[in-house]
C-alpha cells in the first residue's frame, strides 16, 4: 500500500483503524543524529535527495494503537528538535538566541508548574 498524503492519519479499512505516518524533513547532521540514536525510528527511516536537498523521510503503517503511539511520540520530539534547529538557523539578526530559548522554556515551565 502506497501512502499518498503527507502527515499523521487514522483512517478506517474494513472496519479497522489503521495508523499512517508519511512526514519528510529536511536532513542536516543534528537531526541525523536525532534520528539514528531514537530507539523507534533508527532503523525505519529512510534518506533520499529532492532538488539537491537531502530529505529523511518517516513511513510508517500500522494497526496497532501502542506502535502508533510509539511512532508518533518519538517522531514529535524529532519534529521539535528539527523546527528549534530551524528556528534558530533562519533568525540570523537575532542576538542571544540560545539565552532567548531557554528564558522562554523556563517561562513556560514556571507557567506550567514545572512541566513543559
């Protein structure tokens, strides 16, 4: 079976749920080691080229809860190391943006009542 749309999805076949997960990223060292040292997605990831640019690409089927579950815990916290990494790499005129982060996660945590 081929997934054709991109993202996270629960779709219903027959009666039974099944769980997809189609997400392409851009690649770069941090998040290559993200992904080789996350215990769910290093071996089932793949890497391709797209217009010069390399892509780490998660494909995922299944229709069982607890791996889904599994699968979408572990891609959200390579998903957040790749958009912080992002964020960081596009704000070229902002000064301290390592002090701003952490200001904000600790902002967020005392707002929380120490949980992020």
């Amino acid at each position: 079976m081929k997934i054709n749309s991109f993202g996270i999805k629960t779709i219903t076949i027959n009666g039974n749920l099944v769980y997809t997960i189609n997400v392409s990223i851009n690649s770069s060292v941090i998040i290559l080691g993200q992904v080789i040292n996350d215990e769910f997605w290093r071996l089932k990831h793949t890497i391709s080229m797209n217009n010069s640019v390399s892509k780490i690409n998660f494909n995922f089927i299944t229709t069982n809860v607890h791996e889904a579950q599994e699968a979408i815990s572990s891609l959200q916290k390579i998903l957040f190391a790749h958009k912080v990494q992002k964020l960081v790499n596009e704000a070229h005129f902002v000064p301290n943006k390592e002090v701003i982060i952490f200001n904000t996660l600790a902002a967020i945590i005392d707002i929380n009542g120490g949980r992020l």
